[in-house]
C-alpha cells in the first residue's frame, strides 16, 4: 500500500561513495510518489516526500544514466520542489514555497478628450407616459421612425407587423386585426373584453374593445412598442404591451409640406394605389399654427367567387386624415386640439376555400365589411416651478360593421 502523504523507502543503508555512483534510471510518467519510490528501490536508499499535493503530483518521464541526487533533481525541478539531503544517506523532498504574486498593475487610463467622449442626445421613452432615458427604461423597447414605416408607401398596422417579430396579428383585413405582443393572447375574436394590446395615439387610447383601427402610419416621428405588461398606468388593457403612435409636432415658424403618391402591382389581381398628402401652415407667426395629414388608399382584390359571377371581389379602399391645431399660451403653456378620421370600405371577404379552386370563394353572397373611426383629443400643458403639467381629454367613435357567410359546403344557397 502506498502512503498518500509520506513515502519512505528504505532498504539498506549506503555510504556516500555509494550514493555518488550512477545508475541506470528508466522512470515512466506518473506522479512524484510513484517515481520516487521506483528510485528508492533501485538505489537502496530512502527518499520522503511529507507534502500530500506535491506526493500526487504528476511528473514526466525520466531516462538516462545519472545518480541518486541528480534524478532526485530532475524529479523536483519538474514538480516545482526542492531536495533536502537527510544524514548522508537518505533524502527528503519539499515543496517549494509559493512566491507572493506581484501586484497586478493597473492599465494607466488616459482621458479622451471632449470631442470624443461628448455623448449624442439623449433618448427618452415617452410612451411610458413618463420621459424616462431608454438605458434606465426597465422593459424591452422597440422604437421604429416614421420615415422608415413610410418607405414604399403609406400603410398601415401591417408595417409594424412585417418589421417587428414581437408584434402578430390575425390577419383578418384592414381595420378588423387583433393584435397581440410576444403571444400574449386570449382569442382571434373581439367582444365585451378589453384588449390585451393597448394602442395609443399621443396620449390618448385608440380604441378599448375593438381591433385595432388601423390607422395610416403618416407623418409620425416614431412608434413606440413597450412589450409585456406595463402596470396600472395604462389599466386592464396592457397586458400584452404598449402601442403608441408619435405624431410629428407642430412647427408653429415655418410652412412646410409634402405629398407622396404610389402604386402597387397585385398577382392574381387588380392594381393598388396610395397618395399622402401633409401640410403644416402657421396662421401667426410662434403664436398659432395647423398640421393637416390626408391619405387614401386602394389594395386591389385577388378573391373570385364564381357563384356570384365576380372576380377579384375583396377590393379595399381606405381615406383618412389628421389635422392639429396648436396655439402657444405663454412661455410655458401650450393648447392643442388634434381630429382623426378613417374610413375602410371593404367590398368583399378575403378568404379563400380550402377545397376550391385556387383564390376562389363558394359563397353565393357578398361578404363586405365597413369601418368608421373618428377621434377628438383636448390636450393642455404647462409648467409650473419645477413641475410639469399636462392634460388630455378626447371622445372616440368606432363603428364597424362585417358580414360573414357560414353556410356549410352543400348546403342550401
């Protein structure tokens, strides 16, 4: 049995003549102990080793002719000891003593000048309903500009959809989707409920139990998606998350405007057009000043429906507009008045059969829907000392109407 913390092998005492002749070492790899007891028994003599560690150390190989002194000096060179000679006939190896680690030094650390450390503007998260910096925000954000949603054209809800994966939708047609974050969902259908999903114009709520409006994505500075549940700032209704739509302002000194018309190329169907029109007009000068949206679209149909005798039925045409009325109070005080109105007409269904013909649609009626919203927002703001103020009322109509044929396949027409 081998000791795990002293090995001594002792056979015959020798005198130092002896101990001074060379010997023909063949010392296979393992580890300190096993070497140096394999040494021990060749030269008759006694080697100890106390240190447990430095005894289950592993060492390489040792070959060659040499003595008893110079193998225990290769063995100890190789596992970081030391050899101690013990009466004149015996030896002792010691682990050597760790070396105090020097002090790390630390990288001198040369200030960048101002122009390179000088930090961009700051982004604050709005739709928090607090301006809170976006590092210090706690919650996933995503923020998309409105010039990047406007690329290709003026779309709606759908744009949000393509461009952010948080974001799904039920993909039931213009101004009818649910919409949901990060999956969070109760149904495909809208009722009595609450949306999990609030969706937000500025500061004020776009609709409370109805699919989501779908408003033109037009002249906005951003849209702001807060995903996950946002606490009882927004109530029930942001279980989901955060939509929030950011107008561009009002620029109460200069006259500005824009108009942005295209098209679009359906398969299997007719063309699309789009045409957004924006002015902003000062009335006085810092004082008083309008910003008016106007958009209308038309997304060609694809859907035939052969009972009827029609092709290319599910044809949809939208208008809509903004207009916003800002007048500077004071120093600190502001009043704006801001309208929004859509309207989507939608000829007929967009659904396809499964077992038809490819784009087609067995229903021996029209399946049109309609949607009307209108919205009003009263917003006041101000400071007073060190505390900022601002108030927003508003009154919202939606109306949408959706007629569905449920006949089963074979059933009476």
């Amino acid at each position: 049995m081998i000791p795990r913390r002293l090995s001594t092998v002792a056979a015959f005492a020798i005198t130092p003549a002896a101990a001074a002749q060379t010997l023909p070492v063949d010392l296979p790899a393992g580890t300190v102990g096993q070497q140096v007891t394999a040494l021990g028994r060749q030269a008759r003599t006694s080697i100890v080793v106390p240190d447990a560690g430095l005894w289950a150390r592993p060492v390489p190989a040792l070959h060659g002719r040499m003595t008893v002194e110079a193998a225990l000096g290769r063995i100890a060179a190789r596992a970081r000891a030391t050899v101690q000679p013990v009466g004149g006939v015996g030896w002792r190896l010691n682990a050597a003593a760790t070396p105090p680690r020097r002090p790390r030094r630390q990288p001198v650390r040369i200030a960048a000048s101002p122009a390179e450390t000088a930090p961009g503007p700051d982004i604050l998260v709005v739709a928090s309903k607090r301006d809170t910096s976006r590092d210090q925000f706690a919650g996933q954000v995503a923020r998309v500009p409105g010039i990047e949603l406007e690329r290709g054209g003026t779309g709606g809800t759908e744009r949000l959809v393509q461009r952010l994966t948080s974001i799904t939708s039920t993909y039931l047609g213009a101004g009818r989707n649910k919409l949901f974050i990060r999956g969070i969902a109760d149904s495909s259908f809208t009722g009595p409920t609450q949306a999990t999903v609030g969706q937000y114009y500025g500061d004020l709520r776009l609709s409370y139990n109805a699919p989501d409006p779908d408003l033109r994505l037009a002249d906005l500075a951003a849209v702001e998606v807060l995903e996950g549940p946002q606490g009882t700032l927004y109530g029930a209704g942001s279980l989901g998350g955060i939509i929030r739509l950011v107008p561009n302002p009002v620029d109460l000194s200069v006259t500005s405007g824009s108009v942005a018309v295209g098209s679009s190329a359906t398969e299997h169907g007719q063309p699309g057009l789009d045409t957004q029109a924006v002015l902003n007009a000062p009335i006085v000068t810092d004082r008083l000043a309008v910003r008016l949206v106007a958009n209308a679209a038309s997304e060609g149909g694809y859907i035939d429906k052969p009972l009827l005798g029609r092709t290319d039925v599910n044809q949809t045409r939208i208008w809509g507009g903004r207009a916003t009325a800002h007048l500077a109070l004071g120093p600190d005080w502001n009043a704006e008045l801001v309208g929004i109105g859509q309207r989507i007409r939608g000829a007929d269904s967009q659904y396809a059969d499964r077992s038809g013909p490819p784009l087609s649609r067995l229903a021996a009626v029209t399946e049109g829907f309609r949607s009307d919203y209108g919205q009003m927002q009263a917003i006041l703001s101000g400071t007073i000392g060190d505390v900022h103020l601002r108030s927003t009322s508003g009154i919202t109509s939606h109306d949408l109407l959706e007629r569905y044929d449920a006949t089963r396949a074979g059933g009476p027409r």
